[in-house]
C-alpha cells in the first residue's frame, strides 16, 4: 500500500507540473494569422495575449489586422484534452471601421492545438463563426 501511495502521488506531481508548465508556456504573446476558407488571399494578420490562466480557463485579448484596420477583442476560454484548448471572442474593445465584425453573429471560436518542438511553440487549429465564415488559425510564440 506504500508502494500505491508513492505512484499516486507521484502522477498527481506528474500532472499539476506537467499542465502548470503549458500553462507558463502558454501565457504571453502570440502572433500569426488566420485564412477564412482556406483561401491563401483572405489570411488575415492575427495577435492574441494569453493574460490569465487558471485551472479551469483562459483569458486575454487578440487583435486583428486587415487592410490597415485592426479589430481588438476580449478572449476567453478553457483547455480541452489532448493538449488542445478553446478560445472564444467575446466583445470588443474596438472594432474595425467596417462593422461587418460588429455583429455577436461574427465572433470567432477557436479551437486550437498546442505543439512545442525545436522550433518553437505553435498554436494551430481552427475556427468558427455563426454566420461570418470558417477556416483555420496558426500562431507561434512570440519570445
């Protein structure tokens, strides 16, 4: 039973360091784009700022850059199995002249996966909106 104890206690170690240092690892800077559709000639500049992360979710801000307008907007979310999370906007602090976005309709639902490897720390998945259109997301850690 001592034995028992040892190794519980050594996965219940293994997994609060082992999401703690995602966590550290996903806090900062991110910067990269999205391609609404797919299409190479709709990515759009994308930045987002993980502020807070607790055990159960996520926060900060993402802003957007197309045809020399930006679009800032508050994230939240929370962390999903498998090293994937879930990002959601959920209003903005300020909006593209164009009000297109403007609209609940068009907030973005990311639903992204957390790569480390030689190069750097990725964020790469996809997104969804009501009614705006889908398509995919990269990001890469900013250092």
């Amino acid at each position: 039973s001592l034995q028992i104890m040892k190794i519980a206690v050594c996965i219940i170690c293994f997994l609060m360091f082992g999401l703690g240092s995602n966590g550290q690892q996903l806090e900062g800077g991110w910067s990269g784009y999205y391609l609404a559709g797919n299409i190479s000639f709709l990515k759009t500049e994308l930045y987002v700022t993980i502020d807070k992360i607790t055990d159960t979710h996520i926060e900060g801000t993402c802003t957007t850059i197309v045809k020399n307008d930006t679009s800032v907007c508050f994230l939240k979310g929370r962390f999903l199995r498998n090293k994937k999370l879930f990002l959601e906007e959920t209003g903005f602090i300020r909006n593209y002249t164009d009000t297109v976005r403007s609209k609940n309709s068009c907030f973005q639902q990311f639903t992204l996966f957390y790569r480390g490897n030689k190069k750097g720390i990725t964020l790469h998945g996809d997104f969804t909106t009501k009614t705006c259109g889908d398509g995919t997301v990269f990001l890469t850690k900013r250092l």
